[in-house]
C-alpha cells in the first residue's frame, strides 16, 4: 500500500480497551465540532495508528450520544489516510455465518441522517464543502482487499462480504423491522458505522468496514444451540482482534478515489 497521507486509524467498541491501555497515548483534538479524545499507538515503522473508541473509555456514551461529526473531524485533523471502522452486528442472511470476521462491501442508510435528525455530513453551513460522489464506493477497494486478505490468512477461509445496513438507536429492532431491512438488502445490521463512514469519506477518509455477528437478528433464522457457541465466539473475538491489530501495525494510507463535486 502507498503510503500518501501520514496515519491510519481505527473506530473500536469499549472492550478492546482492555490489553491496549499499556499501549495507548491520550490525545485531545480540538474541533469546530467539540473536543475528542483519542489514543495515539506508536507502531515499529511508518506513521502512529489513531484509535477512536466511539462509546467512551468506559463505554458511556449511547449510539444516539455519539458526536459523529467531531470525531471524523479529529481524524481528518490527525491527518488519517485510511480508516478501520469496526462493529458488533445482527446478521439477517443466513447465508452469513455468525461469530466471524466480515468485510461490508456497501452500506444502506436510507435516510442520510444523524441520530439527531440532522443531515449526515460535514457541511453544515452555507458554502461549505459538496455532493459527496461515490464514484469507488462507500469503502475503499484496496483497503477491504487488505482487511479480506488478513480474514483468510487468520482463517483460512474466504472473507464473507456484506451490505451493511445502519439503524439508528438507542432501542433494537423489532421482528418486523428486521425482517423489511433483510428484504431491502441489508445482510447485517447495527447502531453505529453508518454516519463514521459518509463523514470520513466527505472528509475524503479512505475507509474499510469490519463487523463480527454475535446472533442471527432475522426472526425466521433459528440461532444456534448455547452449547458450544462460546468456544467460537471467544475463538472469533481473538481472530477481530488480531485482524484490527494486524491493520493498525501494517495498513498504510491510500488514495481517496470518491470525490466531492461543487458547483
């Protein structure tokens, strides 16, 4: 991978930072947005990863709480050149196994909004910024090929990839709900990760997504028995772990290839 900006980054859940915290250096960025704090990990060559816990160190912070757009903007400030966003998700294909690594290829958000009910973008004033054009696609074709690579080496398995489809919360889905998001194509689906890829990509972010799915959310896809099932989610839980410290250690800024048109 060509290194063109000078970082990289990852959005994590809270538990991945226990067995970080020896490792990570706090930072605070101002924006024009509100302060963020993020973690700073130096890595043997190149430049540091940035790593953005989007829940709070403790986890406290809701979906619905999260400050979308003053976290793309402090990564945009920490110049990150390929970003790593990552999620626990519902699966509602039953073609997609559960308790594994998953790359999205392709995002549905039907209504480009924040929790808030805003736009979801950056450009919130007048003159500001464009259309965002996705002329690659919502993610970054080499970097999901690098997070696919690192899925079939760890598991010796092809990467299953996945349309992505974001519901805002804080509340679950009903039957119902879930049901019409897998009949409008979404394979998986959760709370956050929607709104951190348009802003990265309008901040003109490269992105790749990763989701491991903890249960099958469908109400026609009958769940596996318990029995057994913690061996290969603890199993799968190391593999993440491994790939999002294998990207942080060895993933390299790309080239932007979407666009943003004004007119």
């Amino acid at each position: 991978m060509q290194d063109v900006q000078k970082s990289v980054g990852v959005i994590l859940g809270s538990a991945f930072y226990e067995g970080l915290e020896g490792e990570l250096i706090p930072i605070n960025v101002q924006t024009s947005f509100g302060n963020v704090l993020l973690f700073q990990r130096e890595r043997v060559s190149g430049p540091p990863a940035y790593v953005l816990f989007r829940h709070g160190v403790p986890h406290s912070t809701l979906p619905h709480q999260i400050n979308y757009r003053a976290n793309a903007a402090a990564l945009a400030q920490l110049g990150v050149g390929a970003l790593l966003v990552t999620s626990s998700v519902g699966v509602l294909d039953s073609k997609i196994p559960i308790n594994t690594p998953l790359v999205i290829d392709d995002l549905l958000m039907p209504e480009n909004r924040l929790p808030d009910g805003s736009a979801c973008t950056m450009f919130v004033e007048p003159g500001q910024g464009g259309h965002l054009v996705l002329e690659e696609g919502i993610v970054s074709h080499e970097l999901s090929g690098f997070c696919a690579s690192l899925i079939n080496e760890k598991t010796g398995h092809e990467a299953h990839r996945v349309v992505f489809g974001y519901v805002g919360g804080p509340r679950t889905k009903t039957p119902a709900e879930n049901r019409m998001w897998a009949l409008w194509g979404a394979q998986v689906n959760s709370m956050s990760v929607g709104p951190e890829l348009v802003l990265a990509n309008e901040l003109q972010i490269p992105c790749a997504g990763l989701v491991v799915g903890h249960k099958y959310s469908h109400p026609d896809i009958p769940n596996p028995d318990s029995e057994g099932v913690e061996a290969s989610l603890v199993a799968a839980r190391q593999v993440f772990k491994d790939i999002v410290f294998e990207f942080m250690d060895n993933a390299y800024p790309v080239q932007y290839k979407n666009s943003i048109y004004t007119f």
